[in-house]
DNA sequence: CTGAAAGCGCTAACAA
DNA sequence: TTGTTAGCGCTTTCAG
C-alpha cells in the first residue's frame, strides 16, 4: 500500500458517502451527528488512517492549543521535575506544549516572539524576565504570560514565586536565636528577586540586631565543586570568618560542608552553620543532614498552571502575582533551636 | 491603541501599497524582491507588529517545522541536560520542539499519535519503545522516528545508544583481572535493552571462567535510598556474597556505598567493588569514588539529532541504529588493576 | 519583480 | 441532522 500523502477529511468524506463538514463533525465533542453516519465515518476514517490535522484547525479556529514553555534555568536541581509536572499538567488541560532554551535576556525575548509566531495561547517562563516591550507585544495579542520562580515585576504578567522576605526573615531570626552573629550569604543570580529579597530582610533584621551583621555576601557560586571552593576562600581571612553561611542552592550548600569537613576542619555546627535552599534529596540523608528551606514546587507548578489556564480561557482576567510560603527545614548543619522558643504556645 | 486582532500579511501589504503574495516573499528568504519593496514592506510590518503566522505557513506549505520530542525516563539523572541539548541542538536547525511526556507504553503510542496531528516533520523518543504499529503509520506518514537510549529493535525507527555488549564484557573481564569472582547485578529497568544486553555480556564472560559466577540478579532498585536499603538485604545472607556489585545507575551505587560504610562495615573494594553507571558528578568527588561508567550522551544526542534531521530532509533514507562506546572509569570502589594487565603494549 | 488566483485541511455560519 | 459555502493566513504557480 503506496499512500503518497495523509487522507484528509475530504477523502474520508468520499469514502463514508457523506460531506466534507460532516466528517469535521464526527470529530468534534458534542457536534450534532447521527450514530449512524458517525459510525460509517469512523469506519471510513479507521480504513484510511485518517486524522484531523490540528495545524488546519488551529488556523480555522484561531488557537492553537499550544503552550510556550520558555525555560532557562536547566541546571536548577529539580528542572527535570518541573518540565514533567508542567508538562503533564497543561497535557491535563488538552494542551500541547513547546519547549525552548533561553540563556541571555535577548534570547529570552525572540524565544517569545517566536512563540507568538507559532500562535502559542499562553506562555510559562522559568526563570527569566522577559523585556516590557515583549510583554506588551503579549498583552496587545491577548496571550497571557505566566512567570514561574519570579516576583511580579514585570508589565502584564502573572507570576508564581515563593515569599523571599518572610524566609529571609524567618533564617535570618531563626540562626539568631540559635546564637549566630556573622552571616556570609552565598548566591548563584545576584539578579535573581528571590536572592535580593532574602538578602533585604536578612539585613532588615541584622540592622535590629546590634551584634549581628552580614560579613559577606558573594554570587556567582553555583554547584558543590563551587562550594567546596568557595569556603576555602571564605576562611582564609581569619578575621572575617563567618558563623554562619546562607547559600541560594543546597548544593552549594552541600560544597562547603564538605569543604569544611575535608580540608578546613570546621565543625558544623559549632563553629559554622550552614544553610542550603531547596530541600534537595542528598541533604535530607543522614550523611549530610543539611538545614535548608523546602520550596512547594508541586503547589507552585500547579498554580502556575492554573493561573494561565484561567488567562486563556478568560482574556479579561488581570494578571496576578502569587507568592507561596517556603518552609525552614532545621537539621543538623545548624545548631539546635533553644527550646524556650520552640512551639511558644 | 486597541488592536482588536493581530495583524496579518494582507494588512501589511494594503499599508505597504502591494499585493499579499509580495509581503509573503518579504518574509521568504531567497525570494525574489525588490530591495525598495521589501524595505516599504518591513516599515509597514514593524507598524503593525506584524509577525508571520507559522501556523497558517505549515498548513500551506505542509511542513511544520515541529518535532515531537516524547519522554519517559525522567528521573534519569542527565534528564535536564538531555532535554536541553535536544532542545537546543534542534532549534539551531530550526525546529521547533513539542515535549510529551508518557509513563506506559499505551501512552507512548497515543502521544506519538497526537504528534502525527500536530503534523510534526520528525520525533525523537527517549527511553521508550513504540508499538510496531504506531511505527507504521509514522513510516505511511514518511514521519522519520528516531530512539534515544534504546538499541534497534522497532521497525522503522532509527536508534541511537551505547554498546552494551561491548561495555558489559568489558566490565566483567576488569572485574575478574582484579581478582572478583561473584557478581551481584542490581537494576532499574529489567526489560531495558542496555539491562539485558549488559547481562548477557557479563554472562557470556563468567561462563568462560571456571569459578566466576553472577550470584545475583536483582531489578527495580532505582535511586540512592533504593540502593542503601538493598545492600542491606544482600549482605543479609552471609553464604551468598558477592565481592562485587554491577549497577544501572550511578545513584543506586551511591547508595549502596553509604549503606556499606553506615551500617554493614563493609570494606570497599577489599570486601566488595562497586560499580556504577552514568558518572554523575558526585562519583568524581572525592568523598565517593565509584568507579563508573561514562556515557557520551553528548555525542548521542548530536547523532540522534542529525540523523533526524536527515531523515526528515531525505525520506528515501533508511532507518539506522548507531551505537556509541562506554567508557569504564577505574576509581576507588573497584581493586587496582594488575600492573601487567596495564597497557600490554 | 510583482500581482492574481488557487489551494493547504479544517471550522462555522447558514440553509435546507 | 446534513450539505453548501465562505473563510482562517499563508505559499506558490502562472501571467504579466
């Protein structure tokens, strides 16, 4: 059998002795049709290896039930879990969804006008904030923009992120009653809203605080090997050692404690505490036992999604700005919790 | 300025003063145009936002640039990674990439199914196997499929993947010339082909030596915590022991060390050599050491790509398997080789 | 080099 | 319930 070409609804049409339309009937949920011709197209459609071709009918119908997923962040520890959750989710909702990579800001932008090329109906950005003249572009088309891990800056887009003040307030206070004074903060963006969030209210309540301070603040370090690296660094002044270190990511996090460990001989935590961001499997076993912060990501997702799917649905919608409360996991790496001030009920 | 809909190439050109036709070519590259028209048209269009729309271009020109990119596997470690290389290596051809994500093989069929509607140019799957019969239909649909992480087995589709016979033998001679005679197979995925031709490899190496043995074969082990519990239960019985232990992936082999050293006192390699798969960063580090295979899943991926896109642009072209060579990286959890074995130059 | 016109395969009124 | 007809926005002959 030398099918030259794909049977369109035409040819199914021929074959079940009924009208081109009808056959676009037969699939479509909820088109009026008798049983009778249904079946006799179906019939005809399963012979030919017929299906409707979703490229024609985006364009007849104007959407495309395509979503941009605009992803950046690929070395983040749960990219992988993301993309399957965000992709799963949309698939939920009936929609199909194309990936991109974007490094720089500039990508960042013709990624998005791409997208509008292929006449996505929504977009999700992970961890980039595109250009105001792209998302006015968006706006004027009517496609909404979800930010996924970023705060609500940017012109005409929902965003879903965590709330970086009340965990930066809630470290920062927590590692001062545990009796710590001299915190160094570690970042991988210092662009990154969440890291300049954090770092504010980490100084906000340092600054009430009469001993206490921030010694040192460093970006840039992003990775175990980086880590491992950076503390050296950090020690090597001994009038300016830390006691404490606020990383932007548990690997980085899970670096220094093996810095400390293998080189340094810096007892964790007595003389140092460390402190990761994300709650990532290895600093959960016994090993490493790193206090950190657990980001909802599986709620996050999930309300990305739903927020954009409401945008598409309902082009009147006003973009919103979703914050989710991180929580502060307290193990090992930080020194324990005085109890006066554990459950003060 | 409220635009009620998007701008389209006939509003271009009646702004511009031509015909339709003359804005498509504009928008052609290599057509045949005049550089003042082009110029008055590009004004015309930056006016008002007008991009083409690719939809509508795919219909008419009955290519989508799109290619289905469906994935499984992805609690693999190098997940991101791959998705990212795929994703970018496929855009620098101009494609643009529709992710799916399927657990079964029933799903893995009706999403390759969707990407047949969506008029995809090509897919690329990884870590799945089609049905034969879904294989067919791409192959009526001259719709070139190509399997990332699978040996070549489905008709009709490419495949790309390591030489598992080849690694599996090597391995098992390493192992044997230091001295290790009772081997423990642990996996993930029993049914995956790199699994059982691996065995196989190993199995064809013991029978040949009079005292070697695989004394074990477990499967569904898959992850860190997977591997530190399952040590446990193979150490359990003291009259089958083996003195080596042959994962599927580097994490479960991470897992099996931390339970050697935390709870069984186990001496590797003295006691026992562990053997990992896929060297993910931390088996490098210091603290862990395993000796492991090294996949080139750069090099795989640059081959799945191009043998896709030459695929796609040459339809005569015949399904092809390729298959790529492994690496062992001798570190601490296996014995020294024997010198003499070394390089027998 | 440019315009007119005929599709690409489908949906969506509008009649019948 | 069905058929007819007119698009959706673009590419691509074919003339000019």
């Amino acid at each position: 059998m030398i099918n030259r070409k794909r049977a369109n609804s035409q040819d199914v049409a021929a074959l079940a002795g009924v009208s081109q339309a009808t056959v676009s009937r037969a699939f479509t949920p909820g088109a009026s049709i008798s049983a009778k011709t249904r079946q006799k197209i179906e019939a005809a459609a399963t012979k030919l290896d017929y299906q409707p071709n979703i490229i024609a009918r985006s364009l007849s119908k104007r959407q495309s039930k395509l979503i941009g997923l605009l992803f950046t962040n690929w070395t983040h520890p749960k990219a992988a879990d993301l993309l399957k959750k965000i992709t799963e989710a949309l698939t939920e909702y009936g929609y199909k969804i194309i990936v991109q990579s974007a490094a720089s800001s500039h990508q960042t932008d013709d990624a998005l006008r791409d997208f509008l090329q292929y006449q996505v109906d929504g977009v999700m950005v992970f961890s980039a904030n595109p250009s105001s003249e792209v998302t006015t572009e968006y706006a004027r088309a009517r496609t909404p923009i979800v930010l996924l891990n970023r705060t609500g800056l940017a012109l005409n887009t929902s965003s879903v992120s965590i709330d970086a003040t009340a965990i930066g307030r809630h470290i920062a206070t927590s590692l001062l009653d545990q009796a710590h004074r001299r915190f160094a903060l570690i970042s991988a963006d210092p662009e990154s809203q969440i890291v300049i969030k954090m770092t504010k209210a980490i100084a906000s309540i340092t600054a009430e605080h009469p001993d206490a301070e921030i010694i040192s603040q460093r970006s840039g370090i992003e990775g175990y090997e980086a880590g491992f690296r950076e503390i050296r660094s950090i020690w090597s002044n001994p009038d300016a050692r830390p006691d404490a270190v606020i990383c932007s990511a548990d690997n980085t996090a899970l670096g220094i404690l093996a810095g400390c460990k293998q080189h340094l001989n810096i007892k964790v935590p007595e003389d140092l505490a460390v402190i990761g961001l994300g709650d990532i499997p290895p600093s959960g076993w016994k090993d490493h036992n790193l206090t950190t912060v657990k980001i909802p990501h599986d709620e996050m997702v999930s309300k990305a999604v739903e927020t954009l799917i409401a945008g598409i649905e309902d082009s009147s919608l006003e973009p919103q700005a979703f914050e989710f409360q991180a929580q502060l996991i307290l193990r090992g790496t930080t020194r324990p919790v005085p109890v006066s001030t554990e459950s003060p009920l």
